[in-house]
C-alpha cells in the first residue's frame, strides 16, 4: 500500500505531461467548477458535523437546529460515552456522504486527459473502490458500536453514499 498511492495518484498528471491536450475554456471551467464545488461540499460536510458535535448540538444546520440521534456507547475500557449522530444537512442525505466529493474530486483532476487514456482513471477507479468498501465496513462497526441508534440513524438515512441511489 505504501507505494500504490503514491504511484498511482498522479497517473493522470504524468499522462497529461508526457501527451497534453487542450481544452475548450468551457469545458476547463467546468472541471474546474466540479473540482472546486466538490471540495467545497466535502469541507462543508465535514464542518457540520464538527460544529454540531462541538456545540453539543446547539448549532444550525443550513439555517435550521439540526436533527440528532444521541446514541452511547462502551469504549474498550469500560466508560460509557455519548455521541451525536447529525441526520441533518449533508448528513440527512446519505450515511458517507462525504466520500461523494471525494471522488468528485479525483475525477476532476483526471478529466483533463479526456477519454484516451483509461489507465488515467485508475486512482478515481482504486479512490471509488477503496470508498465503497469502507462503507459497508465503517457501518458494521457503527451498528457493533451503537446498536439501536444506527439502526435508527439507517432508518432515517437509508442510503449509503450516493443519494436517492446508494
């Protein structure tokens, strides 16, 4: 794994500067908009849940107070802890939502090497699998970690990534 990434993270790159192309100025400013919109909604996401944990819960959430679940848990060592689960905002939409900008993000910086060369899109190819498998992984543990809450968070957030789709 320690050399995977880095050796296929730059793909699309290293084709763009060993065969260029050029694009149309629409075409640039929409890649550069995905680009841009998804790292964007990715910050933003991740800010709602950080602010709503911070405050405990008192914060807004695209203008509104949010929607929670307060679900417990044991740590390894016996205490019982507490955690806010957001079922608003980004996090009303899909469970890992986030991942969604992610890989719009990967896939904005290989649109530039167009259609020709499909080894560039092997790391938005390896980012999406590696996304996808962690989904279900992560909520195993959330549903061993939280029980009643996450299927109740499951309930009200049924899909996974992709809203309206996974």
């Amino acid at each position: 794994m320690l050399v995977w990434v880095p050796a296929a993270y730059p793909i699309a790159q290293l084709q763009l500067a060993t065969t260029p192309r050029d694009l149309s100025w629409p075409a640039g400013l929409a890649i550069v908009s995905l680009g841009l919109l998804a790292i964007f909604v990715n910050y933003s996401a991740d800010a709602q849940r950080q602010r709503v944990r911070a405050t405990a819960g008192a914060a807004l959430v695209w203008g509104k107070p949010p929607r929670l679940i307060e679900a417990t848990y044991e740590t390894a060592d016996g205490a019982v802890r507490t955690n806010l689960l957001l079922v608003s905002g980004y996090w009303s939409l899909a469970r890992h939502f986030h991942y969604l900008p992610e890989i719009a993000v990967a896939l904005a910086s290989t649109l530039p090497v167009g259609a020709s060369a499909g080894v560039a899109y092997v790391y938005v190819f390896f980012l999406a699998t590696l996304l996808l498998d962690r989904v279900g992984r992560d909520d195993r543990r959330c549903q061993v970690k939280y029980g009643a809450a996450w299927a109740e968070y499951r309930r009200l957030v049924p899909f996974k990534v992709v809203p309206g789709l996974f």
